[in-house]
C-alpha cells in the first residue's frame, strides 16, 4: 500500500467491511513504538445498554478452548508468586 503525496491511502474493502467503515465514518490512528493502527472511532451512545453492547460482541472470542484461568496464565505468564503445590 502506497501514500499518496497529499498523505492519503486507500482502506482495503476487505477490512471497510469487516469493519463497517463508509463515507463519514469516523476512524482514528493509533501508534506504538514503530507501528500504526487504523481503529474505527467508537462512537457516543452506539449501544443503549451493557447487553446490546454484549450481544454485539458475542461469539468473536476464540480462548482456543483454554479456561479463562488457563487463558490469563498463557497471556500473563507463569504468576511465581503463587504456590503451585
């Protein structure tokens, strides 16, 4: 992907719609170190509620059949203060 000489590149059709990104849609770039993310702007009163919200969200967790404990201990690492006795 190229920038073009006014700063400008085109979002992937691919991603705009996994995404849901359109005209007017609000997108904001985020950097860490020597990267840059596209994240799309998370928009005021988008959900009514914490289960809208949830619903929204259900199914697109994969723990790759960890426990969330299992799950917390490979994305944390060992905890060496705890007693595994």
């Amino acid at each position: 992907m190229r920038v073009t000489e006014k700063g400008q590149v085109t979002i992937p059709k691919d991603i705009r719609d996994q995404l849901n990104i359109g005209p007017g849609s609000e997108v904001e770039f985020v950097t860490s170190e020597d990267k840059v993310f596209l994240v799309k702007a998370a928009q005021q009163d988008q959900f009514k509620d914490f289960r809208e919200w949830a619903d929204s969200v259900a199914g697109t967790f994969d723990a790759m059949g960890m426990t969330s404990d299992q799950y917390m201990e490979w994305l944390r690492g060992p905890r060496d203060d705890l007693d595994r006795g």
